[in-house]
C-alpha cells in the first residue's frame, strides 16, 4: 500500500500543476481584458468593478481604492507560476497606469496587506529576477519607490495617543479635516491593527526608514498590553482612543486571525524573540480555552470557560497552517480534517458554519485559507492524503465556481448560485497554494524556503533579518519575568520521529470524518475497551446520574462542566480519550446528542398559557408554559382543557402514582427530574389525570429570564399519551404551588393563549387536596428550546422571548448537543436536592408578594422587550 501510494504522489501531481496554471490563466485573463484598470473583476458581467460606479456593498468596498488591486495583488503569483514575461508587463503597467493620490477613503488593513504587500512582494520578485541577470535589467526600484509613497499615505492613521491606527484613510487628504470625510472612528478590530508590522517593517529595511516599522511596533506593543492578563487573550474590537475592548469575544478567525499569524512570522521574518515569545504565551491560551479539538470556538476574554458562539467563520481555516508551523502538528491535522469534511459536505466553506457543520452564512468568496493549511499541512508531513483535499478544492473550484469570464464567487453553497465577484485575494493567494502543493522543486523559479508569506500570501525575503534598521525603535516591552518563555520549544518537531506510524494521522481524522458524515465506521465492535465490554454508550440511553455513564463519558474524552445557572455543559477532547476507538465513540455520542436536538427543532411550537381562573384570581393570572412534543396539542382545541391541580405523589411522576384517588380528573403537578418527560405524562394519565404541569426545581429559574423548552419524547412512540403536559419554571410553579398551598382548590385552564378573564366562569365543586412528598431527586435535564413566538392576550401575560429544542433525552440529565454546537450542549446539573414537606420554597412569601413581584418582574421584562423592537 505505500508503494503504491508512492508511486501515486510522483505520477498524478504533474497534470494537476498544469491545470492550476491554466485556471490562474482563466481568472487573470479575463481580468486584463475585461477589467482592467478596475480594481476587480465582476466575473458575471464580465466588467470591472469601479467603486462609486457600482451599487456599494458597505465595508467590502474600502480594499477598493482605483488603484488596479487585482493586477498589483497578482504581482508575485505571476513570478511564482513561471510567468515572467507576463510579470514584466505587469510591472510596466503598474507603474505607467497607477495612482495612489485618489481622493478615495480606503481600509488601512486592507490596503496595507494587498496593495502595500503587492508591492513589496513584487519588488521582492523584480530584484531576485534582475540578479539572475535574464529579466528585469531595467528596473530601479520602481515598485518600492511606489511602496513607500503608500505607505506615507498611511502613516496619518497612526497618529492616534494609542498607536493604533484608524480603520481607514483617505489617500490624498489623511485623516483630519472634512475633506476626509473620515476620522471619526473609535473602533478597530485586533487583526486591523495587528496586522501591519510584517509590510511596514519590510519597507523601512528595504529605504532603511525606520518610521513604519516603528509604527507598526507601537501597535503590536500596546495590543500585547491590552491582552486580558488572567486568560492572555485579546477581544475582536479595541477603542483605538482608550484601550477598551468593544468586543469581547476571542478566537482564531474573523477580526484576529492575521495578529495571531503576523506575531509568530514577524519573529519568523525580524528574527526577534519578543514575538515568539508574546506569540508563545498567547498559543498556550489558545489551546487551552479556544481549541477544542477539531474545533475552535470563540470565547470571552474574561470568562475564557465560557463560549461566545456557537459557530465559526471559514477565516479560522488559516490556523492549522499556523499551527504547523509552530511545529503543533496533531491539532493542526484535526481541524484541518474537520474543515475538509465540512468542504466535502458543502462543496466549499461556508463563510460560517455551526458547530455540527451545517450552513450559518452561506456565502464563500473563494476563500484560499483552507487550501494555505492544505499545502503547509504536506509540507510538512509529506501525507498524499493533502493531495487528494487540493484536488477537491480543483475540481470544485471548475465544477462550481468557473464561469466564461474567469471565477465567481458563491452566493450560497447550498444552492451554487454566484455571487458577481472575484476578489484580488484569489489570484494573490489560491494559485499559489495550489501550485505550490502539486509543483515539484524543478517546477519553481526560486526556493520558497528564503521567503515568509504575508497573510496576503505575498512574498518577503528573511534576508530582511539581516538589513540595516534603526536599533533604536521605541517598544513598550514588558519585564522579561513577565515574558519567560522558559517552557516552550524553540525548534520545529520531526514528524516523523514524533509520529512513525504511517496509520497515526488516519486515526486521527477518521472519528472526525464520522462526525461530519454522520456515519458509524464501524458495524461491529470487536475491539471493547477494557472495562467496558459492551456497546459504546448511546445518548438516548445517557442518565447523567448514572455513575456508571459519567465513567463511560470520561473515557470516551467527554466531560460534563456545571454551570451556574444549573446547566451542564458536555464538551468532548478526543485527546483526552482512552484510546482512538474511544474517541471515536465520543465523537459519535455528541453527534447522536445533536440528532436528537435536530430532531426537535423540526417542530418548534410556541409556548402554552397556564392560567388560574378559581377565587380570587379569576384568570387575571397567566403562567407562560413550555410545550410538549407529545399529548394533546391544545393549539388544536378551542377550549384548551380545564381542572383542579393537585399533587402527585411520588412528586416525581417517575414511578407508579399512589395518590390516584386525588390525581383522577384534575390536573397533576409534577417535579422535573429523575426519568423522562414522557414516563411521567405515562403514570398520571395512568392515574386517571386529564393533564399535567412539570414544575422546574432549579430554584430562582423564571421564563422572563430563560428559554422555555420543548419537552420532547423518550425516543419511543407516544402516542399513547393523550393528555397535555406543560412545564412551568420554578418561579411561576412557585405561584401556583403557594396559590394550592393557600387556597386549596385552585382551578387552571391549559391552552394554547390565555382566554379572556371576563368570561371565565369560576364556580366549581371543591375537590380535596393531597400533599405533597418528600423525596430526593436526582435531576437529569429537560429537553432544549426552540425560539418561541409570543401570545397576544388581554390579560397579563408572561412570555419567553426565546426557546430552544432539547433533545428527546431523558427530563433533566443528559446533555445534549445542541444544534448549532458540535461539542458542547447545555443541560440541568444531575445534583441531588430535597423537597421540603408541604412547601416548594424556603420563603414564606403569602401569594399576594409573590404575584406583586412576579409582575414587577414581568413588566420590566416587557419594557425590554419594547426597548429591543
């Protein structure tokens, strides 16, 4: 078999390297004789985009500033591709036909990493193709003389107390005066800022002015100085005035990808350590907090524990790039594996996508991020495997993408329908990966090796170590005891004495492959686990206080965290587990539990009106109650259902009810937790009840400040149960417990609105009361909300501006994947508490308090509500 494969990787990448060169040839083409001298090619209308002749598309328009973009970012692409004649012309025409004194208002980041980059990395090309004395015998620095006329158009966003420089600049009149007509931002995001240093320090070593690189060093310097200094992680948007985070959120995407990547390869391209050692402490966090194995989901700063989102943007496929080289090799095949799988499943990455990879934005502006990690990902493992996910990203790039007039972008994955773009960055960075990926050495005009890649994917020499530079250049440089660096590697690992089994990297991806395609590898398990010797753990089956099933979690690399507000959160390491086949298993078990949640956001019903209609309340009352998946459906019935509630006991509903004489013809209340949802509504209907209410005993819980839920089936059929069931939060389960409590006969209408209280009749034959149990409960959780909608009515009303499906799991414990998280899902704690006798709450609150606060609440929380519409 690796004979084979061998022989493979010498024999198909020959056709393929052609076949990149004639796509690149397609896209710049018809870019030069349709669009040019416009920034970028509208590959549709086969046109040019001129901006301002053109509908604007917001932000997206700032890297356009009449300055041919695409021709000056192709610039280095055409020397790599062995284009040299064509390289030659370009540079003419750049220099006869391009000006950068446009009157125009431009993004300081982008700017800097196409244009000022293009610049560079072509003057890079022009002097190592002048020393080789065949081409360019002309040239005088002409390119670099242009950089740095840009790069003086851009020193006026800097002139801000922080260092940071404005999101944008005009070329012509800088940053103050109306004639700017910028100036006024306060915000920038972590990547805007901190991706500056690698072209503005090449351009003062290539004119020996140190003022860019000084620049460039006073942003990076107090970005470092505004980490949070707890967790080491930087927000996505800084105030540039006074140092705030606007937001909190971390990650390795959009909004701080590039400062991540331009800390490591400045050390890379300056040679100083201070950026390995700042880029060190903060990739220790990274993988602490962000890294989740093959995910990387965003967090706050201050609350790294916590996620911020739960889904990822298609920028953070440049991380595991990055990763390698750092030398992190294993993480790095995880998520690029994850990655390459959600391209499989959707034909490219979508420019976001949830955590157990369905859409979230369906756009993809031919990203090249993925193919970068793709190429750096063989570089440094030699695996064929990397070569099989470049062809893919070929193959759909002509399938999808590839119209008469060059590429166009995707307008949503899920349909193929275009998008009229072809951004520079395509032909910057997409051909270069790709050629570089299927190229062999004789196939390239230089050594790569001598160079560092930009995040533009443009080429600087690290002959700029070297180069003269003023020693002198201001840094806000921390203690070195702060900076010890003492604890990580300096050098890049071997992969093959790190992993000599040739089988290590497929065990690797294979459980994430199963996650992603929703398919079980294996049909027999002939290979248990020691200890286990049994089936691996199914979600439905999951008790989350079941000993025995916690065990089988821990093994299988999950773990559960406890929340404050009484959740648990699941999140599974497949490095934590036991074994590969156990991470498998793992992996498998959160995709059941993400299933199960599918499954119920399919059917999302509103939320229900529990309302109290005896004396004295007279309908007046109204309790918002989440929704079963099962029973009666009362937005089909017209009267709803009406009755005296009494107590079950056991409290729990979980076992066979023994006060059945009291139960028969009223309405049962219940405890959450113990068993599921569905085995309750069993026993009280059993009983002889015509409904049930499941009251939540997380104590404080309230509908006005959390989502109500779906309770959802057992996995089973049930449609044996026929009455309704409905779930109350403890805080309006409260309200009815001490209205029981206080008045003994109290009388509720379960419909799908409150009815109008003028017309609810109220006089009813007393029926006793029982009391109620004391029992220990061990708590599971109940099934996750969907969004629910809010009932008009005109009484008043407690409604949940959101719900969220829960999986069909058991009623209080297991944790479920939630739908738009591949890993982690929120559940109830399985804590044990103890019902006191004859009371639900250690208050001694008459009925009266508790309905005057309860509607204190409520109107603040609708006075929220109106403020948000």
């Amino acid at each position: 078999m690796l004979h084979t494969l061998l022989t493979c990787v010498c024999v198909f990448p020959l056709p393929i390297r052609n076949q990149v060169v004639e796509m690149f040839d397609h896209a710049y083409q018809n870019y030069m004789d349709h669009a040019y001298p416009a920034d970028e090619l509208m590959p549709l209308t086969c046109r040019g985009r001129v901006r301002g002749l053109e509908p604007s598309r917001g932000d997206i328009d700032d890297a356009l500033g009449k300055f041919s973009l695409t021709l000056i970012d192709t610039l280095d692409t055409l020397v790599l591709l062995n284009k040299t004649t064509e390289f030659e012309a370009a540079v003419r025409r750049v220099l006869s036909d391009v000006r950068l004194d446009n009157d125009i208002v431009v993004s300081v980041f982008e700017t800097n990493i196409r244009v000022l980059g293009g610049l560079l990395g072509g003057h890079s090309m022009a002097v190592m193709l002048k020393e080789g004395g065949q081409h360019m015998q002309w040239y005088q620095d002409e390119l670099l003389h242009m950089a740095k006329d840009l790069g003086l158009r851009l020193l006026p966003a800097f002139n801000t107390s922080s260092g940071l420089p404005y999101p944008r600049v005009n070329l012509k009149h800088g940053v103050r005066g109306p004639e700017t007509r910028t100036g006024t931002e306060t915000d920038t995001c972590t990547a805007c800022a901190g991706t500056i240093i690698l072209e503005f320090a090449a351009l003062s070593r290539f004119t020996g002015d140190p003022v860019f690189e000084a620049h460039a060093r006073r942003a990076m310097d107090f970005l470092w100085e505004k980490r949070q200094r707890n967790s080491n992680l930087v927000g996505t948007t800084i105030n540039i005035h006074s140092g705030e985070w606007v937001r909190r959120d971390s990650g390795v995407g959009a909004g701080i990808d590039s400062y991540y990547e331009y800390l490591l390869k400045a050390y890379i391209l300056l040679g100083d350590d201070l950026f390995l050692q700042r880029f060190n402490i903060h990739y220790a966090s990274i993988m602490k907090y962000i890294s989740q194995p093959p995910l990387l989901l965003d967090v706050h700063i201050h609350k790294p524990l916590l996620p911020a989102r739960t889904w990822m943007d298609s920028l953070l496929a440049f991380f595991p790039g990055l990763q390698v080289l750092k030398g992190d090799i294993r993480p790095a095949i995880e998520t690029h594996e994850m990655l390459y799988q959600v391209t499989k499943k959707h034909n490219f990455l979508p420019e976001a996508f949830t955590t157990d990879f369905r859409v979230h934005w369906a756009q993809h502006p031919l990203r090249p991020e993925f193919a970068e990690s793709t190429y750096f990902l063989y570089k440094a493992t030699g695996d064929p495997y990397y070569l099989e996910a470049g062809r893919t990203i070929l193959d759909n790039l002509n399938r999808f993408a590839r119209v008469p007039c060059g590429f166009a972008a995707m307008k949503d994955v899920r349909t193929g329908s275009h998008e009229d773009r072809m951004d520079s960055f395509f032909l910057a960075e997409m051909f270069k990966y790709l050629f570089l990926l299927f190229a062999d050495s004789e196939d390239l005009p230089f050594d790569v090796e001598d160079y560092v890649f930009t995040t533009e994917a443009h080429l600087l020499p690290l002959s700029l170590s070297t180069a003269p530079h003023a020693s002198s250049i201001p840094s806000n440089r921390t203690s070195e005891e702060e900076l010890d660096d003492s604890n990580f590697d300096w050098t890049c690992p071997n992969t093959r004495l790190l992993f000599p089994d040739p089988a290590f990297p497929r065990n690797l991806r294979e459980p994430i492959r199963s996650a992603v395609d929703k398919s079980c590898p294996r049909v027999a398990r002939l290979d248990a686990e020691p200890g286990m010797g049994r089936p691996p753990l199914r979600a439905q089956d999951f008790m989350a206080n079941n000993p025995e099933h916690l065990e089988l979690l821990r093994r299988m690399g999950v773990s559960l965290i406890h929340l404050k507000d009484g959740r648990v959160q699941l999140v599974q390491h497949a490095t934590q587990a036991v074994s590969a086949v156990a991470a498998e298993d793992g992996v498998r078990f959160m995709q059941e539990m993400m299933e199960l949640s599918s499954q119920q956001q399919k059917e999302q019903l509103p939320p229900r009106a529990i309302q109290i209609v005896s004396h004295p309340f007279f309908g007046r009352v109204v309790l918002t109650a989440g929704p079963a998946q099962f029973g009666t459906d009362l937005s089909k019935s017209s009267t709803g259902v009406r009755g005296f509630v009494t107590v079950a006991e056991p409290y729990s509903g979980c076992t066979e009810i023994t006060n059945a004489e009291y139960v028969q013809g009223h309405i049962a209340l219940l405890q959450r937790g113990q068993c599921m949802f569905a085995e309750k509504a069993r026993h009280v209907q059993k009983a002889g009840a015509i409904g049930g209410i499941v009251i939540d005993d997380n104590e404080g819980s309230s509908s006005d400040t959390a989502p109500l839920f779906q309770m959802a089936g057992d996995g089973r059929n049930t449609d044996d149960v026929t009455l309704p069931l409905l779930f109350l939060f403890h805080k309006e389960g409260n309200i009815l417990l001490e209205a029981l409590k206080e008045y003994r006969e109290v009388e509720v209408l379960l419909s799908d609105k409150a009815r109008d209280r003028a017309t609810t009749p109220t006089s009813f034959e007393p029926v006793g009361q029982s009391q109620i149990s004391t029992m220990e409960l061990d708590e599971l959780a109940p099934e996750e909300v969907t969004p629910a909608q809010e009932e008009d009515s005109p009484v008043d009303e407690d409604t949940s501006p959101a719900e969220e499906v829960r999986p069909p799991e058991e009623e209080a414990g297991p944790t479920e994947a939630e739908a738009d998280s591949a890993q982690p899902k929120e559940e109830r704690d399985s804590e044990k508490r103890e019902e006191p006798e004859g009371d639900t709450d250690s208050s001694s609150q008459s009925v009266d308090e508790l309905l005057a606060d309860w509607r204190e609440d409520l109107e603040a929380f609708q006075q929220m509500e109106k403020d948000e519409l």
